[in-house]
C-alpha cells in the first residue's frame, strides 16, 4: 500500500474542508500512516466473490406518503444561525465554484 | 433504602403504592448531581426545573388516576449526542456549543409522552468517538470506581452518572461499543438493540449503519423496560424495524436459561484479555452452566478483520456525517485570522478546524481517504465485504447457540492519558464489541465482578441474534441473579460513596 | 455584466466544415410532488423564505431522510416514457462536496445504479425528419438552496460580500435525465439540442410529473459539447455549460460553443475542461469552475436509506397507464382529423388539440371543432393575452357548445353567416348557441318555393355566367349563390341553393 505522503493528507483536509496547521499535518501524517497500515488488513479478507454490505439488514423500499407535514416555523429554523438577514441565513460570500 | 440508590422498576413501584412521588425522587436526584458531579463530571447540562415540571406533572397525572407508562416519573439522564428540544445539545463538541435544537429525538419524544424527567445530558468523547470520554470538549468524566480513571466511552457520562447514582436511568448510543464498554468498566448494564430496534431519528450521527440508541442502567430488568420504551417502530427512520419490539421484559422477569446453549467466541478471550477480567468472564460461564445452561464452542474467523473493517466503514460515514458542521446554518462560525474578507470556503476550513478535535479530526481525514476515488474498492469496498463475512460468522455461530458470549471489553477502566497518545491501543477497547454493529446484532452488558489484580469492574458480553434481543436479556438477567446472590447484593454496592467524610 | 473578454468565434460554416460536434444534455426537473423528496415539507413555488424547512432539509444534526414514494413512482413513469429499463434494485448514493446551499453538504443522489437507464427519446426536426437521442440515464436527486448574493453589482456571485440563503428549495424532488454522448449530429446539433429538450418537455407535462417551467427553473439543462475533427475517434475535450433555461438558449449555447472550441482548436490551444455560464442577455458563455482531479465526490451508497426494489408488477402497471406519448398523439390525431401539415402546425402552436380531441369525443367534426376554436375566439383570446383554452375556460365554454352550433348547421337551421353570428353571442356571453339564435331570431328560410324563385330570378338575370356554368365552369355557382342569399335576405341556404342552380343548369351537384 502506497504510503501516505504530507501532500496526500494536505489534499484531504482541503477535501474535507479543516484547516490544518503544519503541526497538526505533519502529526497526522504519521498516526494515520500507523492506522492504515492497520486496517489495510481488510484486504488480506477472503473476499473474492462476497458481496458488499451496505446496510445491516436487508430491508428496502421503505417510503412515505406524498402528504404535507408540518415544518418548522422561521423562527426556530433560524435560531442556531450564526448570522440571520431578511429571515434568511447570512454566510461569507460565497467563492465563484459553481 | 435511599431513593438514589433503588433501581427504576424499585422506583416505579415506590410512586405506585404511593411511598414516594416523582418530585421526591427526581429531586434526590437533582441533589445528588450538585453533591457529587463536581468531581464525575458526568452531566454537560442540568435541568432542574425542566425536570421537576414534568415530575410534578406526572404525579398530578397520577393523582387524577391516569393510566401511566411503568417508568413515568422515574427521572433519566440522556447521552448530549441525542437532540432534545430547548436543551443545548453538544455531542460533547466545540462546533457545537450552545446550540438549543428545535426538535427532539424521536427517543425522546417517547421519553416525554411517558413522563421520565429529563436530568440533563450527559457527557461523552466528541461525536462519540472514543473509548475513554478524554475526547469531550468540555473535559472528561471521572469513573466513580476510581476518580483517576476514565469511565469508557464514548458514552462516559451515562455510565458514570447511574455508578454515581445520580440518576437510575440513561440514554447511550452505541456505534462499535459506546454503551457496553462503559458499562462495562463502570459496573452498569448497558444494551444495544438490534440495528434499526430504537429510531435513530435525533441521534447526532457518527456512522449512520452502525449507530444504535439503547438504555443505560443499573439492572438488566432496568434496561429491558427502558428498551421496551424507546424502541419500536419510527416512520421518521427508513432503517427503523417494523416490527414489534421483542419481549424483552418478560424475558428478563423470567431469567431462564435452561436448556439454552451459550456459545463461547473462541476469537473474543483469552490473548489481549486482562487476566482478572478473562477469569471472572470464566466464573460467569458457570454461573450460566449451574443456571441449566448448555455450552458450545464457537469459531468466528472473520472477527479478526473486524477492528480494520470497522476503522475504515466509520470514518468513511463519519467524514460524511460531519460535513454539515460548516458554520453556515448553526454551531460555532470562526472566521480564519489573517483573512480580510474571507469567503464561506475559508471560514468553513477555519472553523471546522478549531471546532473539531483531534480524534474527530483523524476519523474525517480517514474517512475522506477510504472513500476517495482510486482508494475506494480497496478500503471501503473491502471493509464492506468484511462485513458479510462477518455476519456469515455469527449466522454460523447462531445455527449452534442460542446466544455467544464474551468479556464486554479487554481490560478494566485504565488511567487517564494512558492510550491518548496511541489511537491504535484505544481502538482496542472495542474488539469485542464491535462485531455486533458490523453485522447489525444486539448486545448486552452486564457486570461480572471486580478484576483481582486491580477490584475495578469487568464485564460480561451477550451477544443474540438479530431481533432475538430477549434472549441476551434472559440470559443477562439469570446471571444477575446469581451473581447478587454470590456477592450478596449489587456489585454497584461496593462503588466508593464520592461524599467527603466531613 | 460578463467577467471574460470576448471569445474569438469560428465561423458556424467553417465549424461544420472542419469539426464533428459531440453533444450530451443533462436535464434536471424538478417534481411536482406536493412534498420534497426525503422530507415532509411542502414544495409551494414563491412562498416566504424559509418557511418550507423542517430538521431534514435544513441538514439539522440528527435529522433522517425518508423516501417520498410519489417522488419515486414518477422517476419510473419518466424512466418508462424515455424508453428506459426500470433497475430491480437500485439505491441512494450521497455526492459529497462542500457548498453553503447544500445543508448537508452531500447530495443525496444516485450513483451507478440509477433507477431508470438505457432508453430513447425520437425528436422531430423541422425538416420532418427524426432524430433518435438516446438516453443514458435518468436517477432520483434533490435541489439545493437558493442563494441571494449581496453587495456586489446585480446580485451576482462575483464581487458580493456575503450571501444570504433560502432553504425552501433544499430537497425538492429532482430527476436528471443525461443524454448518451450524440455523434454524428453535424450542423443540426443546435436544433437537435433545442428540439430533445422541447420534446422532453412535452413529454414531462404530458405525464404530469412536472410543471416544466424553464423560467421558474423547474426544468434546467446543461450542454455538454466537445468538437472533433472531421474523421477523428476519440472525442475531444468538453465544456459543460451549466442552467441554460430556454429553448432558444439551448439552440444558442450549442451553437456558441461550437464556434468558440473551433476557434481554440483551430488556433493549436486547448481546450479547457469547465463548466461555463450561460448569459442569456449576450448570449455568451464565461468560464466557471475548472474541473480538476482535486472534484472527488467520494459517492458511496447511502446509510440513511434502504434500497428501492420496484417489484415487476407495479413496474408494468405503471407502463399500462402511461399517456400515449405527445408525439404519436399528434400523429395519430391528424391522421384521424385529415388536418393537412399546415392546418395540424396552426393547431399545435394555438395549443388547440386538446380541445379538439375534446369537441371530436363529445360529438363533433374534427374540421368544425377546428374552425369554432380558431377564428373569433383565437382573436378575442389573444387580444387577452390569453391562449384560447384558459380564455374559453374563463367563459366557462365547452367543447359542447361548438357541437351544439355545428348540429344546428347540419340540421339546416343555420348557415354559416349564421352560425358566426350565433358563436359571437355565446363569445359575448349571451348564452349557448340554440339561446343566441331564439333571441337573435336566427332562422334559415325553409320555404323552398322561395328559394326556387329566387334561383330562376338569378339564373335568368345573369345568362353569361349560366352558360359558363352549362359548359362546365361549375365554381362560378358561387357568384350566383351570393346573389341567391341576398334576394333571401341572408336566411337562405347556400347549399340547397348551390344544389338548386347545378341541377337547373344541368350539372352533376
Ligand atoms: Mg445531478
Ligand atoms: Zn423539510
């Protein structure tokens, strides 16, 4: 298993969106090296020919009614918002990704 | 007895025959928080006056001669990663400090129309991500056996407040073993439903197919009627069971094992197990043997690979769960320094950076990678194939024993900072408990006596199969009965009294 | 306002000359189910912002999506109506990626196993021929939020301070229907383009599924195009041009970007792989975001919801009860009217079929229903600004009323002068047809010795045109007819009296 480099765990936090100091990357590069190569032992499994699991049981087709439930009011939408305008969420602008 | 120490059914009949009212009890256990949780630290918040409202409203309800569930009145304390209206609700996390849902869990809507007063919330390792409670934001909980060690996790704080007895009754969620260990290394029963058994509609999830809500308490009849409550069908919740939930009341009331076989895990004893704790695991096994119990060997192969499948599947699910905590909608918003005008992307990073902690973090970057095209087939895609195998395992196991039994975790509650350093040795804590999420089983927990080489508690793991939870309840309940008759009354009972001598 | 300075162009000739286009369209629409797709809030366009959000779809901690069923059950009549294969077993897949619209930050949508896959989709062209797209995919999503960007210049992303967002769009049921890649197109790819997404849009209303409104962005479509040149293999690289909300935009987008990747290939640059905006008002595309291999969604099936398993039988009822496709509506309708390409063309435009299909099934001729629900009323109806469909359904006019007038012409009680002014009443609200003509006291002569006279009195005051007749001229009976109605002072009528004059003249009638 190819080895995770400090430039792979940077590329993931920017994926996962955390702002890594220099410290923390350059710690997490070693622990999470130490842990994958401790959980790559899953592909040591006898897994040729077993289907993935997804779910614990097998359920499926688990659906409700197209009928109008009750929603929360603006107030308590909002009440955890860091920042509220016009009985809409304020967020920092938002960079032109699409 | 005093009301603190009695345990929820005690409770129930107390206020049924009229010795005691909900506001006397929930009070006593209001004073014993303020006496004791200075130093436990179990509770993240109090509500004391939310409490003792809805106490008092359960006592008018039973003076007017309503019908009323076995448990109203009898006050519980609920895990902070369960949503609760009105209550701030932290999952034991910076990101989310001070944040007031404005909704409940489905759990604990049920919990309210039922009429349990609702302590406060208790602590936990942030997310519920570990096995010591050291990962809470807000500090750790102290195991009431031993103020210097941690009291499991990552539902800590529950375990702890019931060894405390500052409540009879809590809330665990349990996702590779967050109720069964702490449980287990403070003395206290705890129980994972089967998957889908008890809604997870409210529960702050870490990994959606492996996440469980299930009842923390001081008697293995305690968990089967806190379990009877919550659990059951939810349409809120596309994985919720629909089906009846098992009769896991009358099964522990019945505490019969004869003729039962009980299957051994030949890979969950032995090497890697304290010694203390392996022989009390072994006493326990006769115990059940003398009860007209019947005992097989098992061989569960794939179980080995559990502990890797696990750390992949979780921080796979956990790196998507998380990503809603962005500072956009609720929780903290930090803005980056050195930024004039920062967009949303960088405020999100900055934020979710200094909100987070370590372990958290560690799981997300994990999980980001598991998951990341190229890496996917060989992470996830196995892990997901060990899962079969492993349920393959215990399909195996349960066509030659009715139930399969285990120590609940490797070793008695350990010091403070002594695996912080080293995730993979934490990680451990959980090696016999996790095959349980992985393959969607139940589990219960219950005491096994206190390890010779350092008296703290061990426990003891039943393991049934999907849907069949009564059975871990009869067995449970069978060997708390030896097991009381033998120490000559709760192990609970030997728990240091935490009050300073004046 | 557009950020990028103009693009150089190729010449649309020279494009087609030197390149193949490659086209594919990724059509999003928005469900009309009355409740979003995971949750049970209601979907109501316009409403207060905010006010449609709920722990679901606000991504609340602790909330659970739980399927809408109806959300469903259109995916696979829409599936079925393009053709497709229904999957047996299909699941939910979360997208992941960071956006402040998108409450979770992950997309619930599907991945690899789509609900519905592997159709077609015929398209006629203006040149009468048709086109077969052929369909990929089409799988079950949800919409995201909407953004209101502040203090930049005209709401737009670019230069704003913050952003303040609405949640009541987040989790709408969406479709996204993607194309196979289209070869072979040539010049016609911007009319192939504009002519799937109006088909597919037909097709969705036909269904009921959706309101398929465009301008309200419950229909939206992104073009996928790429050049290569003439005789190549491997396709070029592609531009996806995001939200191209109508159909002449399409044609144009299309169109743009043909000549835009032709100027950069023909210049030896790249072209870059991106998603481009669409401006409708200069009709130009900018650069967006440039797709790199950083873009991870990281798909994996989703957790929180259990697989849909269609069983086979509901699959066929649902096939059973689908309309009969727009299409072969039309066909069959002007086969069975005799409407000729012009006639069946003014028809659709006015939006008339379904009135005429109405007034046919309640009794009446295909040619009359087409003539009373075109003429006047068309006039009336757009002097309203109105289409003649609400506009008689305003007047509370069924297709009853044009059958009631065209019996009260068969049966000879009027003629058609008449019957236009009979019509005029109902249109002015006097009443039904048989109400206008009592009180209006329109009545045909029926006394045929009058009109026996007033036909010899006319074939002998015009001896030219009767011998033009005898010899065989038979259209110039009309000249004659109209001096016939006259002496009946309008209540004559004009066939018996045309029948009248051939058979006095000696002529087969
Ligand atoms: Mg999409
Ligand atoms: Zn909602």
């Amino acid at each position: 298993m190819a080895e995770l480099t400090r430039a792979d765990v940077e590329h993931l936090s920017r994926l996962a969106r955390i702002d890594l100091s220099d410290v923390e990357l350059d710690r997490m590069v070693g622990e999470l090296g130490v842990i994958l190569e401790s959980v790559a032992t899953v592909q040591q499994a006898p897994t040729d020919g077993v289907e993935a699991m997804s779910h614990p049981l097998p359920l499926a087709n688990v659906a409700r009614p197209d009928e109008v439930r009750a929603s929360l009011t603006p107030q308590e939408a909002l009440s955890g918002a860091p920042e509220v305008d016009e009985q809409r969420f304020s967020v920092p602008r938002i960079l032109d990704q699409d | 007895m005093p009301l603190i120490r009695s345990s929820a059914a005690e409770l129930a009949n107390l206020m049924a025959t009229g010795e005691a009212s909900s506001v006397e009890i929930t009070r006593a256990s209001l004073d014993r928080i303020a006496e004791v949780d200075g130093e436990v630290h179990a509770f993240l918040h109090v509500d004391a006056e939310g409490a003792l409202a809805q106490a008092a409203e359960v006592d008018r309800r039973r003076a007017a001669g309503e019908e009323l569930h076995a448990l109203a009145g009898v006050p519980i304390a609920v895990k902070d990663v369960v949503v609760t209206r009105g209550l701030p609700t932290t999952a034991g996390s910076r990101i989310l400090e001070g944040w007031v849902p404005p909704y409940d869990a489905t759990l604990v809507t049920r919990l309210r129309e039922a009429g349990l007063p609702i302590l406060g919330k208790t602590n936990m390792d942030e997310f519920a991500m570990g096995s010591s409670t050291e990962h809470s934001a807000y500090g750790p909980t102290r195991n009431p056996w031993d103020l210097g060690r941690i009291p499991g996790g990552s539902g800590g704080g529950s375990a702890a407040c019931l060894a405390a007895y500052e409540a009879p009754l809590a809330i665990g969620t349990d996702t590779g073993g967050s109720i069964r260990q702490p449980a287990s290394v403070t003395g206290t029963v705890g129980a994972k439903p089967t998957y889908g058994g008890v809604s997870r509609y409210g529960l702050i999830a870490m990994a959606s197919s492996l996440d469980q809500a299930g009842p923390c308490t001081r008697t293995v009849l305690d968990a089967a009627l806190l379990h009877s409550l919550i659990g059951g069908h939810d349409r809120m919740d596309s994985t919720s069971l629909d089906a009846p939930v098992p009769p896991v009341v009358e099964a522990a009331n019945r505490a019969d094992v004869s003729g039962m076989r009980i299957g051994i895990v030949k890979e969950l004893t032995g090497e890697g197990f304290q010694p203390g704790v392996q022989k009390r695991f072994e006493e326990a096994v006769q115990h059940l043997v003398d009860a007209g119990a019947e005992i097989v060997q098992v061989s569960c192969p794939s179980f080995r690979y559990a502990l890797a499948a696990y750390y992949l599947v979780m921080p796979s699910e956990v790196s998507s769960n998380l990503a809603k905590f962005d500072a956009m909608r609720y929780g903290l918003r930090v803005l980056p320094e050195g930024i004039d005008d920062p967009s949303a992307e960088q405020v999100m990073a900055a934020t979710r950076d200094a909100g987070f902690g370590d372990e958290v973090k560690r799981r997300i970057i994990l999980g980001t990678y598991a998951l990341s095209s190229g890496y996917y087939d060989a992470y996830y895609g196995s892990a997901q194939k060990v899962r079969t195998l492993i349920a393959d395992d215990f399909a195996r196991a349960f066509e030659v024993a009715d139930v399969l039994v285990s120590p609940t975790s490797p070793t008695t509650a350990f010091p403070f900072g002594d695996k912080m350093s080293d995730p993979l040795s934490m990680y451990m804590q959980d090696i016999a408990t996790i095959p349980a999420n992985l393959a969607g089983v139940p589990g219960l927990s219950l005491p096994s006596g206190l390890a010779d080489e350092d008296g703290l508690p061990a426990g003891f793991q039943i393991l049934a199969p999907a849907m069949k939870d009564e059975r871990m309840y009869a067995v449970g309940s069978a060997l708390e009965k030896r097991l009381h008759a033998a120490w000559g009354g709760p192990l609970l009972a030997r728990v240091p009294s935490l009050v300073k001598e004046a | 306002m557009s950020t990028s300075t103009t693009d150089a162009l190729m010449g649309y000739d020279e494009v087609i000359e030197r390149f193949d286009p490659v086209m594919g369209l990724e059509v999003h629409v928005e469900l009309g189910t009355a409740t979003k797709m995971f949750c049970g809030c209601a979907t109501t366009f316009g409403a207060e912002p905010n006010t449609q959000v709920c722990p679901v779809c606000l991504g609340l901690p602790g909330a659970l999506p739980v399927v809408n069923a109806v959300g469903v059950e259109s995916a696979i009549r829409i599936g079925l109506a393009l053709n497709c294969q229904i999957a047996e077993w299909c699941r939910f897949a979360r997208k992941n990626y960071f956006y402040p619209d998108m409450p979770k930050n992950f997309q619930t949508s599907q991945y690899d196993e789509p609900i519905a896959f592997n159709g077609f989709l015929d398209v006629e062209l203006s040149d009468g021929s048709t086109y077969r797209v052929e369909i990929e995919r089409a799988h079950m999503e949800e919409d995201t939020g909407k953004s209101l960007h502040v203090g930049g210049a005209t709401g737009r992303i670019h230069g704003a301070t913050h952003s303040l967002v609405d949640y009541n769009r987040a989790g709408i049921p969406l479709i996204e229907i993607v194309t196979k890649p289209m070869v072979g197109a040539g010049e016609r790819a911007p009319e192939i383009a504009r002519a799937y997404v109006a088909t597919l849009r037909d097709l969705l209303k036909g269904l009921g599924v959706s309101d398929v409104k465009m301008e309200q962005g419950s229909m939206r479509c992104d073009v996928n195009l790429s050049l290569m040149a003439k005789g190549a293999e491997a396709f070029g690289t592609r531009s996806e041009t995001k939200n191209v909300n109508s159909l002449r935009s399409v044609e144009r987008a299309v169109r743009y970007e043909m000549c835009r990747h032709g100027a950069l290939l023909a210049a030896g640059e790249k072209v870059v792989q991106e998603t481009r905006h669409w401006h409708e008002d200069t009709g130009m595309t900018t650069a967006g975001r440039e797709k790199s291999d950083a873009e991870d969604y990281r798909y994996f099936p989703e957790p929180d919801l259990v697989p849909v398993a269609p069983s086979r039988e509901w699959v066929e009822e649902l096939r059973a009860a689908l309309p009969e496709p727009p299409a072969q509506r039309r066909k069959r309708l002007q086969t069975a009217y005799g409407f000729s390409d012009l006639e069946m063309r003014d028809v659709l435009n006015a939006g008339l079929l379904d009135l005429i299909e109405e007034t046919v099934a309640a009794g009446g001729s295909p040619a009359a229903a087409r003539k009373w629900w075109s003429g006047e009323i068309a006039r009336r109806a757009s002097a309203q600004g109105q289409d003649v469909p609400t506009y008689a359904a305003g007047l509370g006019l069924s297709p009853a009323a044009v059958v009631e007038l065209e019996g009260m012409v068969t049966s000879g009680r009027l003629n058609d002068a008449m019957a236009r002014q009979a019509w005029e009443g109902v249109l002015d609200g006097e009443g039904t047809p048989t109400q206008v003509a009592d009180a209006r006291g329109l009545q045909l002569n029926q006394d045929t010795g009058a009109l026996e006279a007033a036909v010899d009195e006319v074939i002998a005051a015009n001896p030219d045109v009767a011998d033009k007749i005898r010899d065989g001229k038979v259209q110039a009976v009309g000249a004659l007819i109209g001096q016939v109605m006259k002496a009946m002072k309008g209540q004559g009528d004009a066939a018996a009296a045309r029948a009248l004059i051939l058979e006095r003249l000696g002529q087969p009638s």
